[in-house]
C-alpha cells in the first residue's frame, strides 16, 4: 500500500507523519485488531469445520468479508491521505470510527446470519456493509476534489471504484442470503457469480492494484518504475470494462459478455503489472512482507484464469449459470488464502512496526520480528495450496494443506511478538538504551534459508507419506510387477513384451480382453477415461493402484504362463463388469481361453483381494453377549416456529468411509454421508430450501440423489472424484419421508455400504407431540473371514460382501445403522405420551413392516398421505386403528400411539425373520 513520495528520485519515503484519522502513530483499537481477530476466527473455523454449519463459506468470508475488507477500508484511507495531503481533524477520526463500526457490524451479522440460518439478520448486515463502504467511497472522492495537485492520484481513483463495486456486491449478497426460500436456479447462479466477481475483483482486485504501483517498491526498497503512474491510469477503464462485463454479463445471464468482462480485466492486469517489475529486477524481495506479498500475485492469476475456464466450459443456457454455484467455491478458496490471507500478511508485516512506531531502531527490531522462519512459513503455505488444487488424494490434501493452515496461522503469534518488542524497544530508547535488535544492517539480509526450505519441503514429505500411509491404494502405491498367476503350468520366457493400451470407463474396460502368446510378459498401460469415478486394475500380483479420472498407470503382469482375469478393486465394480480378461495361445494343455471361461464375466466368481467374489455364505458368527460400543440418537427435534413463508436450509455433506459397528461386536467398513451409522436426517417443511454441499472426502467416486426434491438429474446428482465437492440445490414441494441416497454404480453397494438417510418434510398443520423418532431401516452384507467370524475390531474391518448383495442374502436388518441396538439404548415414552415415529427404508433390498408390539396405531401416513388420522380414514370412517405400517424399499412415512401403561414395548419390523435378524428395539414407557 502506497506510501508518500519524493519527486525529486522517486524513491519511497515512508509513510505520513500527517495527524489524520489513519496516520497517528498510536494505538487505536478499532483500527488495529479487527483484521487480526477476523483471521484469528477463520483459523480457529478450519481447525473445527467438520462441526461448523456453513464452515467452507464462513472461513471464505471471515477472510474476505472480516479482514480484507476491513484492512481495506481502513489503509486505503492511510494511504489517501499521504498521497492528496488533505488536513484532517479529530472530527474525521470520528467519522472513520463511525464507518469501520458500521461495517464490523454489518460483517458481524452476515457472517452469523448465514450459518444461523437467519435471512432478516444476513439482509441487514449487508446493507450496513454497503453502508460503511460508500460513504467510505464518497469520503475518497470528495478528498479528491479538494486535495492538491500530486502524483498518484490513480490510487485513490482506484480506491473509490473499488468501494462502488463492493456497494453492488454487497447488495447481490444480501440479496442471496436474504431472499425467503432462497433464489431458485439459474438466477441463483448468476447471482452468486456477480456478487463473486464484484466483490473479489471488484472491491479486492482494485484496491490491490491500485495500492501496489506504490505500495510494492516501498516494499522492496526500491525505485518506482518512471511509467508506473501512466500505466496504472492506462490500465484502470480495462479492469473498469473487466469488472462491469463480469457482473453485467452474469445478471443477463450472457456468457459472451461475462467472457469479455474476465478477459478485459486479464488484459489491464497485464498491462498494470509491466509497473512491478523494473522495482522486482532491482531488488528481489528480502523480507517476509514483499515476499508473501509476491507469493500472493500468482494466486491471482489462478483464481482469473479458474474463473475464466468456468466461463468458457459451462453448459450453454440455464443449466450452465447453476453449475456455476459449485464451481465458484474452489476459486472463492483461492482467493481468500492464496491472495487474501497472503497479501494481509504482507501488508501487516510491513505497516504494523511503521504505526506503533517508537523511532528507526524500534521499527527495525519490530520488523524483523515478522521475518523470523519467513522462508519456512512461506514454503509451508503456498505448497499447502499447492496441494489443495491440485487432483491429489484425498488424505494427501488433507494433511498438507494442514502444514499450510500451520504456516497460515504461525503469523498470529508473531503479531504479539512485534507488539511486545516495540514496546521494549519504547522502554528501551527512554531509557538511553540500545535497541535490541534495531542495529542497521551491513549486509544485505537474507530471507531464503535453505535449512527453513529443507525443513519445511522435509515437514509436507512426511505430510504426504502420511496421506498416502492413510489410504495407500487411493495414491496408487502396490506391487507393480510380478508373474501372472494362472492354473497353467510354467513356461520358458519367449523375449517378447507386449503392451496394450486399455481405458476405464463406464463400469468397462476397453478393450476388454487381450491375446497373447504363452511366455510373453504382459504390459497394460490403464487409464482412467472415466469422467468421475476411481477405478484401478488387478491383474495377477500387479496393481495399477487406484486412478483418479484422467490419472494413467502401468500394470506389469510380467511372464504370462496361462489363460487369467483381472478386474477393478473397487467395492462393486467387478460385479458391475469390469473385467479384463488375458486369453493365451500355446498354454500347456492347449487352446486359447481366458481363466474361468465364459462364467467369468457371467457372475465374476472366485476370490479375491476384498472377498467380494465368494458364493453368499449363511450368516455370520459374531461374538456372544457382545455390548455395543455406541448408539444413533433416534430422537427427531421438532421444527423451530416458521418465519416466513420459506426458509434456506444449508447443509455441507462429507462423504467417507470408516469401520463402523454395524452390530454388537460386529465391524465393518462402512461408506458413510459424514461419518455415521446412517445419513443425517434432514428436517424440514414445505416451500424450505435445501442446499447441500456434498464434499468427498473418500476414496472413490461419490454422489448423492434426494428424493424429496424434483429437479434434473444430470448435473446435482452426478458422481465426484475424490477431493472434490458439489452443490445440489433443490425445493421441498411437497409432504413426506423420503429417502437420500449415493447414486454412483453400483447403487445397491453404496446404499448397502451405508450412504443413505432420510428427508423428513412436515406435512402442513402437522400438531406437535411429546416425542418423535426417526427409524431408518437399511441391511448389512458382512463379510466373514475362514471361520465363519465376522470381524470384531475396527482394524479388522471388511467391506460390504458384493456377492450376498446380488443374491440378496443379509447378514442384519438395521434400525439406523446399527442392528439390536435399541434394545441396549431403548426409546423413551411416558404413559399418556403422544408418540410419534417417522420410519424411512432405504433398503437396498429388504422391505420393512413397522410394528410396535402391544402398542395400536391412530394415526397412520404412507408415502405422502394419510390413511388413517386421530382414528378416522379418508372416507370419515371413525374407530379404525392400524398394526403395522409397511413399507418397499425408498418409501417413508410415520405412525403415532400412546401407550396406556408403563413397561417395555418392542418395536419390529414384522418380518420377523429380519426382527431376529437385528431390525429390532424397545419402547421403554414409565409412568
């Protein structure tokens, strides 16, 4: 941020000695702290985002919305008043204060509105922002009618249309966050990519350029590039044109204006940034301030050219402006750490000792407090980011980027550490002593150490190993090499290789067969073509590891001795036909066939790595009078009263896959929608908004379809790659239990595995009762090891059995996840009680027949409607009460009763079969 300057060798000064509402060098806590405790919060929510509503979106805005925009409006008017030079007084500290309150505010309420859940807050918060930041704006221009005439007055143009942008951003925002039940798509997207753009290039962008033409050789200590002025006023109406097609184009919803806009503004961009590098040639960066705030630019220039590819490759018409809702979120992250939270440091770095001040040794000795392991702390981030962008494995881009939220974070203390030295320095100068730390420098300071460097790259290494540790075959690491293993007999190697190209893809491998010679040694060169899902390929003792989309892996099946098979790993993938099959000519025992003939492909049986292959087995052994570990709350919350006529409802999804206890004693590795037993269940009423951010976290490809909405398929339902998210967006238009499910192939596998939950929307006028539980009924497919024991410790945890699935053989029948487990943790009720029970069979395979046992239904709703309510039916009949309440697998309703005395109901599906098979709890009722 641009300093004063001497005309006479262009050479920076230093900032104002001026009194104005920003230059006094003394503390002034409205100024001082919000920006830090703002990135403060945003730490504190990535170290817990798993339990924060809306954490992606709050720790995006705690960046941009709390502390960038802040500082911004803050040093933009340090900085305009040392270059216009206007006289200020006390009175325009006071309208500062009134301003940077106005928006710590209006921030304050956004940023709890959103999560909360609270649209009257989230529009309120938004037009104070808009508020505070065109006063702000008008302030700057009012200055720049009456300052004198000087140099880089550019600046401050830039400023004040940087703070016009943010006005209009700020009102799509509150817009976005406040409109009842939410704007539908496509104006949804549209919106939220005018609001991005105004915000991110508009009201950040601007300021950012405009500072640094000043800002970036105070920094380096550095002559002014003679043209930097007449650049950055040359520059200025294409990033103007830029910011304005952006916005305007998204609105109207025309692409072509909207690519024109991104494209203008990489243009000024490029011509502004010819004014950084004649101060770059001179003097590289030497401190941790023109260093974080050069790591920052490239960043920028990732974000411009993400956001353009976005642009360039959407859907045409409507169906492409609500793709942009997921899309944007990535580039938003970007933004915020790699240019927000970097170039804040840097700026920080370098104004933090110039305002607490206290003489030249005490802003050295504050200074150099910023630079301790600058190199390390630098290196830690930028591959943090690195490795969050890039298509790394999931837990690879978990710990790494980690390392970088470390080297993010390490800033904090540091700005507690500078205080306290300039405030020994202050004690240090009164008392006529030396500075410790303040000498001046005869030699020229050193930033990059290459022990920092080895020790960082050395610290996200191990980062990465562990990552890989974690999930092995997901990075692609096994046994590459080997013999084909085959029934035939050995034969004599014949010299030759042959390599064949194949493509994963669609559940197939293309081709999906190769003939070759007995003798020759067998290459596959496997890549994944498919455009979602991960797939690998085992052949013999050779593996591909597992392949993201688009990754590609060589699998050496060595010498080839007889006829064999690989397929995909991939839990239920090789039923779903992906086999690769090696037929040979010139076996021992002759003839050209592959291994298991034409059964292999017929149902893929025999053993292999995961057990999937193997015949369905009778039930398992578990261990006897074995307790349960842990327990699902059953209990649904009722519905906070309604505020309009709708609300938004948002909600982030995490997909993965952990040992779960899916009986007692009875572990199995489970795919799961956030780490449970069985999905979230998601409440709510009709006309609400849901707006699920789906985030997969797993090892393989992941989806999720919810019946409750009515919306197209192709896009919110599609499969994601592991490390990447979607938004599925959708309106609850009508009364139900409804299932959720993941919907990648094969579908009975993902749901079997666990990823299923339910939707409860109330139907109107529905009355309150004194207790309400949710029993969502699903199967578990167990794999059994040589004993016939199923595994009785989470180490030990298979996946689902493939084969029992097909042949409809479960092992337990559940009630959210966990078989018997309400027997150990009953329901509560008290006599009189009015109880409700909404129930949800997502199957896959088994229906359900609800029956509280000594217990009569009066009330009765299936599949949106009632056929029995308060004892009268749909024709008036009065007197009628129900026994069971049946349902196929995706259907939902509920079922309510009172019981007439204390004692233990048991609550069953009435097949009972799957009732002694686990699909089975117990009422406790007490006077």
């Amino acid at each position: 941020m641009p300093a004063s300057l001497d005309s006479r060798d262009r050479r920076p000064v230093g900032p104002p000695r001026t009194a104005s509402p920003g230059s006094r060098r003394r503390r002034w806590p409205l100024r001082d702290y919000p920006s830090v405790f703002w990135l403060a919060a945003a730490a504190g929510v990535a170290l817990v985002h798993r339990f924060v509503p809306e954490s992606l979106w709050l720790m995006i805005h705690l960046v941009l919305l709390g502390a960038l925009t802040h500082a911004i409006l803050v040093w933009s008017r340090y900085f305009a008043d040392a270059l216009l030079k206007v006289p200020t007084t006390e009175a325009d500290r006071a309208r500062q204060s009134a301003r940077i309150l106005t928006l710590l505010l209006g921030s304050s309420l956004v940023l709890v509105g959103v999560p909360a859940g609270l649209p009257p807050a989230v529009g309120l918060g938004a037009g104070l922002v808009a508020v505070a930041v065109l006063w702000h704006g008008i302030t700057l221009w009012r200055m720049l009618a009456g300052g004198l005439p000087g140099r880089f007055r550019i600046t401050v143009h830039y400023y004040v249309a940087a703070s016009a942008a943010l006005g209009v951003g700020a009102l799509l925002g509150g817009l976005l966050g406040s409109t009842p039940g939410g704007v539908p798509d496509p104006a949804h997207g549209r919106l939220l990519l005018a609001h991005a753009s105004a915000n991110l290039l508009g009201w950040v962008g601007l300021t950012i350029l405009g500072t640094l033409v000043t800002f970036w050789p105070t920094l380096l200590h550095a002559r002014i590039d003679p043209r930097a002025e007449t650049l950055a006023r040359q520059a200025l109406p294409a990033l103007l044109v830029g910011v304005s097609g952006l916005v305007g184009g998204a609105l109207a919803g025309t692409r072509v204006v909207a690519l024109v806009g991104i494209l203008a503004y990489v243009v000024g961009v490029c011509w502004w940034g010819r004014a950084l590098l004649v101060p770059l040639r001179a003097r590289p960066p030497r401190s941790f301030a023109a260093a974080s705030v050069a790591a920052s630019l490239p960043w920028g220039m990732v974000a411009l050219g993400w956001l353009g590819w976005i642009l360039a490759t959407m859907r045409p018409g409507d169906a492409g402006w609500a793709d942009v809702v997921a899309h944007l979120t990535p580039v938003a992250g970007v933004a915020a750490a790699g240019v927000g939270v970097q170039i804040l440091c840097g700026a920080l770095a370098h104004l933090v000792p110039t305002v607490l001040g206290g003489g030249p040794a005490v802003v050295r000795a504050t200074g150099r407090v910023f630079d301790r392991q600058a190199a390390a702390r630098l290196v830690l981030v930028n591959t943090g980011l690195l490795f969050l962008v890039l298509p790394v494995p999931s837990w690879v881009s978990v710990t790494t980027s980690l390392l970088g939220l470390v080297g993010l974070v390490w800033f904090l203390p540091l700005v507690v550490a500078a205080v306290r030295v300039n405030r020994r320095g202050r004690e240090a100068v009164a008392a006529g002593e030396p500075v410790d730390g303040g000498a001046v420098d005869t030699e020229v300071p050193r930033l990059w150490s290459a022990g920092q460097v080895v020790a960082a790259l050395s610290a996200v290494g191990v980062a990465v190993v562990v990552g890989v540790g974690v999930d092995p075959a997901a990075a692609g690491f096994a046994a590459t090499g080997g013999t084909a293993q085959t029934d035939a007999q050995p034969v004599a190697p014949t010299g030759r290789t042959v390599r064949v190209a194949v493509s994963a893809e669609d559940m197939r491998f293309t081709p999906a067969s190769v003939t070759v010679a007995a003798g020759d040694r067998l290459v596959v060169d496997l890549v994944n073509d498919d455009p979602a899902q991960v797939h690998d390929l085992v052949l013999g003792e050779a593996t591909s590891g597992r392949l993201a989309p688009g990754e590609r892996a060589e699998v050496d099946a060595g010498v080839v001795s007889g006829p064999t098979s690989g397929w995909c790993s991939i839990a239920g993938h090789r039923q779903m036909g992906m086999v690769f099959d090696v037929l040979v000519t010139g076996a021992p025992g002759g003839g050209e066939t592959a291994a298991g003939g034409a059964g292999a492909h017929a149902g893929h049986e025999g053993g292999d790595m995961t057990g999937m292959g193997t015949a369905p087995s009778a039930a398992v052994r578990t261990v006897p009078d074995a307790r349960l570990t842990t327990h699902v709350d059953p209990v649904l919350a009722p519905l906070p009263p309604r505020r309009g006529a709708s609300m938004v409802r948002r909600i982030t999804m995490r997909a993965t896959e952990v040992p779960l206890e899916v009986a007692p004693g009875v572990w199995q590795t489970r795919w799961t929608f956030d780490g449970g037993h069985v999905g979230p269940t998601l409440h709510g009423r009709v006309g609400d908004v849901f707006e699920i951010t789906l985030v997969n976290d797993g090892t393989m490809g992941h989806s999720i379809d919810f019946h409750a909405g009515a919306l197209a398929p192709d896009r919110p339902m599609r499969t994601i790659p592991p490390g990447q998210s979607l938004v599925y967006r959708f309106t609850a238009g009508r009364a139900g239990a409804w299932m959720y499910h993941c919907s990648t192939h094969p579908m009975s596998h993902h749901i079997a595995a666990g990823m299923a939950g339910a939707v409860i929307i109330e139907p109107d006028g529905l009355p309150r009762v004194d207790r309400s539980y949710v029993l969502v009924q699903s199967e578990a497919y167990v794999i059994a090891g040589g004993d016939g024991r199923a595994a009785a410790r989470p180490e030990d945890a298979q996946p689902v059995d493939a084969a029992k699935i097909a042949a409809r053989r479960h092992d337990f029948v559940m009630f959210n996840g966990i078989a018997n487990q309400y027997d150990e943790f009953p329901l509560q009720a008290k006599v009189g009680e009015r109880v409700r029970i909404w129930s949800v069979d997502t199957g896959p395979n088994v229906p359900s027949s609800l029956h509280v046992v000594g217990g009569q239904f009066d009330t009765v709703y299936a599949e949106g409607g009632y056929h029995l309510k308060s004892g009268k039916d749909p024709f008036g009949t009065t007197g009628g009460g129900s026994q069971a309440l049946a349902l196929q697998p995706a259907q939902g309703g509920f079922v309510e009763l009172s019981f007439p005395e204390a004692g233990r109901y048991p609550v069953v599906s009435h097949v009972m079969s799957d009732a002694e098979s686990g699909a089975h709890g117990v009422v406790e009722v007490t006077d």
